[in-house]
C-alpha cells in the first residue's frame, strides 16, 4: 500500500494518472484533454504487458497494481483506468492499494451509471476476451436497469478479439476492417437486416472507438454507439469538482506526460492517432529499464 505519509499534496495543479495496456486509453486521455484542457496527465502505457485482453485476471491485477503505486507515488491527483480489460478484473485491487483520497475512475461504471439515467432497454456490449469473460458489463448493466425499473430491461455481451490488434495496426479504416466486424455482429444477431435486438452498442474497448465509422457502417442508424471516453471524461471531471481538485483555467499551458513500459518501433505514430496530436514521450515509470 502507498504510505499517505510520503504522498506530496494533492493539489489541483497535479496530474491526473491515467494507464492503459498501451495506446488504447488515449483515447480516453484526448477525451480528457478536450473536456478539461487546463488537467494536465500522466500517461502510462503498459505496452511491455499488452495486451491485457488476452491474460489472466490475477496478471492484469499485478500489472494493474503496479502501475497504479507508481502514479499515486507521483502526485497523481486521481487515478483514469484507461482500459476496459483492467477495469473489469482490478478495480478493486487499485482502490485498495492506493490512499483513500485518490479518486479511482474506471471505464466500465460512468457508461453503466449513464446508460441507467437513459433508461436504455436493449443494449449490447462488445470487448476483449478479458472484458466480456468478467461478465461486468451483463451484471451491472442489468443491476442497473433493475434499479430504475427500466421495463424489458436486455444486455447481450460479444467478445470481439481480433478488432483491438487491427486498429492498433491503424486499420481501422481498412477494406478487411468491415467484414470483420460484419462477421463479429452477424455472429452475435446484431446487423442491420437482422431482427434488431439492440438499440444501442457500448463499444467497450478504449480502442474500438476510432473504428466508430465502420460500426456504423455495419450497425445502420438504428443502434446507437455509444461513447464511452466522452462518458468517463465527465466522471473524471465530477470526481475533481467534489474534491475542489479542478486545474485552474488561468495556469500556464499544460505538458502531459507519456511514459510506457518498452518502446516499440510504432508506438509514437499510433499514439499521436490515439491522441490526436502529438505525444511526447519520457523515460520512467515501471519496468523502465535504464
Ligand atoms: N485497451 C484495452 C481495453 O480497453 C484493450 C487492449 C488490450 O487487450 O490490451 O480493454
């Protein structure tokens, strides 16, 4: 556990830490930075792991754990679990490694909470073999529209593994990208022409949000798709505004900060598609090798 007696002050001016398995989270992070563009963040990415879809519960928790001790040890004023895979299996584990006045913001509850207050009825959510296996999304969804007696209250839950690889590869507007995803929510009962069992689609993989056009394109105008890092960023923002943590509007220009675990070769151009500028990267962080 992170002793408070070491924390520096959580002032506003602080980072906002915000992981990820790697690049996906920053869309999380732009979404951030468009909602609150005096925050300045942390960034880390935690490519030498990724990705954290494909491993076990008990590793995603260790890699989460890890990371989440580094940013609170840094300053961090609240902690963005970037990535649907951690936040459906480590949740827990981070909120309680870390001290009690860092606000843990996870990817998977703003959309659920939001999704509640509009009274969706039939939702579908698609994710990483990690994110749809923890079965999250289904029972807290349904919690939810239990809750609020949402009527015919439906949650169907398909595991798409192969989309998360393909847009890290920038092919999210590829020609394959479509059948591929055509073939995913065939599989699933969800296409346009089908009998429509779904009226809106969480995309619940911080990367699946750049391929957003292609969803579309399959789903047709009925489903709603819904945007999951627009969601979070306001949930970051309400965590910060009880705390009366918000960064001044009136400080100097922000510098965020990027760090990740093993530099590949791609990473900064995929990153700045991410981001949607340019990121600039600093040494440090876990597993940093010197
Ligand atoms: N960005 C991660 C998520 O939201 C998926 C990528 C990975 O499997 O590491 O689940």
């Amino acid at each position: 556990m992170y002793s408070p007696s070491s924390r520096p002050s959580l002032a506003s001016d602080a980072p906002i830490g915000i992981f990820d398995s790697g690049i996906g989270g920053l869309t999380v992070a732009h979404a951030i930075a468009q909602a609150m563009p005096a925050e300045r963040m942390l960034y880390f990415g935690d490519t030498a792991h990724m990705p954290y879809g494909d491993r076990s519960p008990e590793l995603v928790r260790t890699y989460s754990v890890r990371i989440a001790e580094f940013l609170a040890a840094e300053g961090c004023k609240a902690i963005v679990m970037a990535c649907n895979s951690a936040s459906a299996t480590a949740k827990a584990a981070v909120e309680a490694c870390v001290d009690h006045d860092i606000p843990v913001i996870d990817v998977v509850a703003p959309v659920v909470q939001q999704l509640g207050r509009e009274g969706a009825q039939r939702v579908g959510v698609i994710g990483t073999r990690a994110t749809i296996g923890s079965g999250i999304y289904g029972k807290s969804l349904r919690e939810v529209q239990h809750d609020r007696g949402i009527p015919d209250g439906h949650v169907e839950e398909w595991p798409t593994p192969l989309l998360a690889p393909l847009i890290e590869e920038g092919w999210q507007s590829h020609e394959l990208m479509l059948p591929v995803i055509q073939g995913y929510l065939e599989a699933a009962g969800w296409c346009a022409g089908d009998e429509r069992r779904i009226d809106a689609l969480v995309l619940g993989c911080t990367h699946y949000p750049l391929a957003e056009e292609a969803f579309s394109r399959v789903l047709g105008p009925q489903v709603r798709l819904i945007d999951g890092p627009a969601i979070v960023a306001k949930a970051v923002a309400h965590a910060l505004t009880v705390r009366g943590r918000l960064a001044s509007a009136d400080g100097p220009s922000v510098q965020h900060q990027f760090m990740v675990s093993d530099l590949t070769e791609n990473f900064v151009q995929s990153a700045q598609r991410f981001f949607g500028k340019e990121v600039h990267l600093v040494p440090g962080g876990p597993w940093f090798q010197h």
